[in-house]
C-alpha cells in the first residue's frame, strides 16, 4: 500500500484512480485529522464479501477441510455430481 499526503493525493487524484482501477493499488491517504484508504470499488465489493464469508460460523473450518481434501485428491467430477448427462 502506497501511502501519500492529501495534498499530493489531490493533486494526482485521476491517475490514483486510474490505478486504483486498472492496477488494483490500494493508496493510504494522510491527513493530519485522519487518514483514509483509496481502493478500487470491485476490490471493496470483493473484500466485503470476504469479510460476510469469514463471518459464517464454519466457514473457515469447512474451506480448510475442503483444501485438505483437494490436496488429497479426494474430489469428484462434474460428471460424479450432476450425474452422467451422455
């Protein structure tokens, strides 16, 4: 995370944009009453999702046991799941 002054953010405000969107940045922005974080708004989306799954009781537990069973090849074909569609 790139951290800059309100100043210098006002200043390049459009290209922090631009980046933020096309380059996924993520920009601290100081100020001397507090500081703020630039994003783009499909990275926000994205982390807020992150955060209401990780909130799910289970979840994590579940993912893990999920990972386990995917490195122990423990996983089953398309086909094995919505049945044989030939």
């Amino acid at each position: 995370m790139t951290t800059l002054s309100a100043t210098d953010a006002r200043r390049e405000f459009f290209e922090l944009v631009k980046q933020a969107n096309q380059g996924h940045q993520v920009y601290r922005i100081r100020h001397r009453k507090g500081s703020a974080v630039l994003m783009s708004e499909e990275d926000y989306e994205s982390l807020m999702e992150s955060l209401e799954l990780l909130s799910i009781p289970g979840f994590r537990a579940s993912m893990k046991r999920s990972a386990a069973q995917m490195k122990r090849g423990a996983t089953l074909a398309l086909n094995e799941v919505l049945g044989d569609e030939s």
